[in-house]
C-alpha cells in the first residue's frame, strides 16, 4: 500500500446467504481525493460503504484503510473514519446542538476540544438558532445538515458518505457539496456513492462504475467521458453497462 | 468512562422526551391519587347524604310497649323508623320502597312476650338495594350497626333484670379475648386478620406489582430505545462511533435503567397515595391505618440480598428489552416481538404475587426459579413474615450467570455484521425482500 493510499480495497466479497452484494471489486482512494461509487440502487454501493465503515465484515478479500485491515483493525479505524449512512436519521427529542455536543465528547477527551469541535460542527450545519431546537421539528435538509456537520466535525481522515444528497433540494444538496469541497481543500478524503451521476462527475476526481456487485470501469470522469466518446459519466455508464 | 457519560446523557434526554415514555411516567403520580380522592370524595358524600336520612320501615306485628319501646331504641341509634301497617310482606315492601326506606324490619307477634320471658326472638330484616354502589354498603352497615346497638340495649336492660348486680358484659361474652399477632419475633397488638390485610397488601401485593411494572418498564423502554434507533437509522451511524459495543450496551441498560427506576418511583408514590386515599374511606380507617407503623423492617441483609437480586433482574430485562430492539427493524416489530417474549416471562411474576409458592405443582416452580425476575418478588414477599428463603440466596449466583449471559449475547448481537445480518434476514421472513435489498445498496 502506498504512503498516499487512503483505501485499498482488493477483490472485495461480499455474500448474504445466498445473496451475493459484492463479486469481487477492487479500488483504491488517495489522500485528497473524492472517490465516487456510481451505480443504481442494488448496485452493491451501500454493501461497499458498511465494510469501509466496519459496520459488516467481508466475505472474502481485503479492505485496508490507511494500513488497517477492517477485519482486524476496527478499532483502529473507527477514530480516523466518519460515516454517513444514506437515510441517517436523527434523535427526534434531541437538538442539533445537544447531538452534536454529544458526538463531540465521544470523539475527543478533552473538554476544551469537544467545545471547539462542537462549535466547528454548528458552523458547518449553517443552521444558524435552529440548531437549538430539537431535531423532530427539523426538514429532511436540516436534518441532513446535522448530519454532515456531524461528519465533519471530528476531522477525519476519510468521509464516507453514502448518497449525501440523496433527497435534498438544491440549497440544502449545494450545501452539503461545499462543505465536502471545503473539507478535501483542507486535506481531508472522501468517498461517496451516489446515482446522481451528474453530481458526482462535478465533485468527484476519480470514480468506479458499479454494477449487480461489480467494478465495471474506473478513472477520472474525464478520462472515462473521452474513453467512451460521451458528454457525461450518465451516458458513459449506461454505455458501460450496455455492452 | 469518559465515553460513556455522554451516551448515558442521549439515552436519558431522548426517553424523558418521548411523550411517550414521560406521560406513561407522569400518569400514574397524577391519576392514582386523583381517582382515590374522586371514589373517597364520591362514597363520603353518598354516605353522608343517605346517612343524614337514613329511614327504615318497621312492620310490627306485635304492638306491645316492648316493641315500642324497640322502636325508640332504633330512633335514638339514628334510624328514621317509618311504621308501616299492611297485611303482606310484599305490600310492606312496596310500602318501604315507596317511602324511601333502605330497609323494613318485621318484628313477631310474640315480641315482648318472649324477650321477658327471656327466649330468642327472631327479627327479619329486608335490605332494599336501589343501588350496587360501593357508597351503598355503608348504608347497610350502618342499619346493621344499629340492629346490633339495640340488640345490645335490650341485652342490657334483660340482664338488669335479672339481677342488677350482675356484669351485662361478663355474661354476654365470658371471654374477654385480646388479640395480637407475631411477626417473626414481634408481638403487634393487632388481629391476625388485621396484619393480613397489611402484609397481604404491603408485600405480598404491592412491592411484588412495583417490581413487575419496573420489569415491564424497563423491558418496553430498553426495547423501544433501541428499536427507535433502528427506525430511525441512527444505531448504524452509532456503531461506526470510536466506542465499544459494550460501552453502547452499557449506555443503553444504565439510561433505560434510570429512566425505569424513576417511573417506579413516581408510580410507587402514586400507589401509596391511592392506597392512603382507600384507608380514610368509610370504614376503611380501622382495617390498615396505623398498622404500617406496627410491622417491624424486615433486617437489613434482606434488603442487601433485594438490591443485588433486583439489580440482575433489572440487568435481565434490560438486556433482553435491547435484543429485542436491536433486532427489531422498527417499533411496530419490537412490540410485536416484546409481547412473545415478555409474557412468558412475566407469568411467573403473577404466580409469586398471588400463590403460594411451595404449594404450586414442581414444574411451575422451576418456571418461576428459572428466572431472575422471580426471585426480588419472592424475597420481598417472604422477607416481612420469615427468614430470608434460601433458594433466595442460591438464586443470586444462577441469576448472575443468566444475566450475563443474557448480556454477553446481546453485546454479541450489537456487533454491527450480525446485526444486519439478522435484520436483513428477519426483513426476507417478514417477506420485504425487495426492501432489503436496496437497504443493501
């Protein structure tokens, strides 16, 4: 694994019975990168995410995140990820600030560092006083908003962020994507899946095309759109998965 | 430590902000007193109203001046005695009904004749029931009362005639019983018939459903809490967080736990206000009132033994409460799931609240022994009357290894693979295959 390698994931398995989510797919993800996993629903994007995020174990392969095995290092792992599941929900009797507040004093031991943090997150919700209300008189956005301040807060070293915009109109889906721009500027790295193929071709400097549980193609989206003879990573996918 | 505190702090602040779990905790503090004070305002007022004019029909069939004489016995206890001359029982009946009378009372031909003659007269009283209301039994005790005053008078005034020397008391009840009760070593001056109703009521009723509504409680919260976090989606989020599994299993049993005890208590302050409300009522002050002053505590090592065993059954249901949640995709399943789970778990609760243990056929004794929950409401039913029950005691150890493995399986069952996994395959049963699959992505 190189220096530079955030993920390394190497012919990657992943089956549920009989159900097999993922048939072998292998990736890597490079510090300061955004890393798309494009593909429609089933694809086997979320199965990828939850392994990454040491939430399920793999079946057969390996996924290495800066060193550490997901199998064995999880541990190891959970301090330097943040994770966000598609459809996160909230704690309905909570507000933002009590959430966040809570998340912060998980994430660091200092009481000084858990305010700052804390502090930090309510600044990238941009909920503004809203984020002393509590979370159940929230919209889907705001919610949403929560969330990714939640992620961003604790300074990871890798985001992984399942469908972030998934459902949000375009102020709340313009926010988010700044604040991931924002967060990559500043060094951090970000893997993301999403079938918003447009979206992510515009946040994205690499991305793999996933389909029924396989890596089909990976590159830049520039690359693919010119291997393809496309105008966008939607037309090259469905050009992909045609053949 | 450290890490834990803060999950302590969302478990609680989330649960007292359910409405609800807060309704279901403010309820029985607000309602048990209020429906006491509306039954102990409602009988005070029927009984007074009744009692200020309480009539009784009066059919003599004897007309002498003892009977007379009777009569003005009657009216001077507080009777209205209405005097009723028809032929039948049944005219006198529909007379009294028809004059408001609660009772008519026939007295023999023969009356005064055979009293001083110092023979038995048989005197037939009819109560006349309009209403089954609980304030309508006073009514009929009070007519009763006064039968048994006058009774009591023509006793008096027989025996004075007899001989003046001779005590009306002594004669009518040779024996001048006292009676007390022992309880374990202490002499309470008090019918046993008294000290049942206050054990019966105290330990064998009250703290055993006290425990049994905390185990119910802590059960349905533990099981809603985590099931909320399924539905919500917010558990996965949680289990990606740098804390252990335990310290989440922890968080979970101790904000459940707290959450839980304080219902108990609110709902256990609520039941003694109820049950205080009860004692004032009409002729309920003598039966208890006083008598929780007369039972010595029960010794200190009991209460040890009760806190450690009601701390592993609290554990017990706890635990179980958070599998059943963790494996419930939302808390329409959880509720599903907690009544398969929980009433075959809380029979057994009954059965040590209104059996007799030892009497019970082997089997259910093996049931009731077979789990935790059991033994706080055998030791505390036990704990007031005899010396701690030994199978109290060897419960400790077997309740322990239980619960912990109750607890290891449940932090085994939080490990994120096996937890969607057995989602995943609970979701295929409940036949949301296709659900599934997208969750899969």
């Amino acid at each position: 694994m190189l220096a530079t390698e955030v993920v390394e994931a190497r012919d990657l398995v992943k089956r549920f019975g009989e159900l097999v989510a993922l048939g072998g797919i292998s990736f890597e993800v490079k510090k300061g990168e955004v890393f798309g996993l494009i593909g429609p629903n089933g694809a086997g994007k979320t199965t990828a995410l939850r392994i990454l995020a040491t939430l399920l174990l793999p079946s057969a392969g390996y996924v290495r995140i800066l060193g550490f095995d997901v199998l064995r290092d999880a541990d190891k792992i959970r301090p330097v990820i943040s994770y966000l599941a598609e459809d996160a929900g909230t704690y309905r009797n909570l507000s933002g600030y009590e959430y966040l507040s809570i998340v912060a004093r998980i994430y660091f031991n200092s009481r000084t560092e858990s305010e700052r943090a804390t502090e930090e997150a309510v600044r990238i919700s941009g909920l503004g006083d809203r984020i002393m209300d509590k979370m159940k008189t929230y919209s889907k956005g705001m919610k949403r908003r929560v969330q990714i301040a939640r992620v961003f807060m604790s300074k990871p070293k890798l985001a992984i962020l399942d469908e972030p915009t998934s459902g949000l109109d375009v102020f709340h889906a313009r926010h988010v994507r700044e604040v991931i721009k924002d967060y990559v500027k500043e060094g951090g790295t970000a893997i993301i899946s999403s079938h918003n193929m447009l979206e992510v071709e515009h946040l994205c400097s690499r991305v793999a095309f996933i389909h029924r549980g396989r890596v089909l193609d990976q590159d830049e989206p520039q690359a693919i759109k010119e291997r393809y003879g496309v105008q966008n990573l939607e037309e090259a996918f469905v050009e992909v998965v045609g053949k | 430590m450290t890490k834990l505190r803060p999950l302590v702090e969302k478990e609680v602040k989330d649960l007292l902000r359910d409405p609800r779990v807060y309704i279901g905790l403010v309820v029985p503090i607000i309602m048990l007193p209020l429906i006491s004070l509306v039954m102990s305002i409602s009988m005070r007022t029927s009984l007074e109203v009744a009692t200020r004019d309480l009539r009784v029909a009066l059919m003599d069939l004897d007309e002498t001046e003892v009977s007379g004489n009777f009569e003005s016995i009657l009216a001077n206890l507080g009777l209205k005695v209405e005097n009723i001359n028809v032929g039948t029982l049944e005219a006198a009946i529909g007379e009294a009904r028809s004059l408001g009378c609660k009772a008519l009372l026939v007295i023999p031909r023969d009356f005064g004749e055979d009293l001083m003659d110092f023979r038995r007269v048989r005197v037939e009283l009819y109560a006349i029931i309009d209403s089954v209301g609980i304030g309508s039994m006073g009514l009929y005790s009070a007519v009763d009362a006064a039968l048994e005053g006058s009774s009591k008078l023509l006793s008096d005034m027989l025996i004075s005639r007899l001989n003046p020397n001779l005590e009306a008391e002594a004669l009518r009840e040779p024996l001048d019983i006292i009676r007390s009760s022992v309880v374990k070593d202490t002499v309470i001056h008090a019918p046993p018939e008294a000290m049942f109703g206050q054990l019966v009521m105290g330990y064998s009723v009250l703290i055993p459903m006290i425990l049994f509504i905390l185990a119910t409680t802590l059960t349905q919260l533990a099981a809603t809490a985590t099931a909320v976090e399924n539905e919500e989606k917010t558990l996965e989020t949680l289990l990606t967080f740098p804390v252990t599994r335990y310290s989440i299993l922890m968080a979970k049993l101790l904000g459940s736990s707290l959450v839980a005890v304080l219902g108990a208590v609110l709902f256990t302050l609520g039941f003694l206000l109820y049950f205080q409300g009860m004692f004032t009522l009409p002729g309920m002050e003598d039966v208890m009132g006083g008598l929780f002053q007369a039972i010595q505590p029960p010794p200190p090592e009991s209460y040890i033994l009760l806190a450690v065993s009601l701390t592993l059954a609290i554990l017990f249901v706890t635990s179980l409460g958070i599998a059943i949640g963790a494996l419930s995709s939302d808390v329409r399943m959880s509720n599903s799931l907690l009544g398969v789970v929980t009433v075959p778990v809380m029979i057994p609760s009954f059965l040590v609240m209104y059996g007799e243990l030892r009497t019970l056929p082997l089997a259910l004794q093996l049931l009731i022994y077979a789990l935790p929950t059991s033994y706080p409401m055998v030791l505390a039913k036990e704990m007031a009357t005899s010396t701690v029950p030994i199978e109290t005691i060897y419960g400790i150890p077997y309740s322990a290894a239980l619960t912990f493995m109750v607890l290891y399986a449940t932090s085994e069952l939080l490990a994120p693979e096996k937890l969607l996994t057995l989602q995943y395959k609970l979701s295929l049963k409940r036949g949301r295959k296709g659900t599934s699959l997208r969750e899969l992505g």
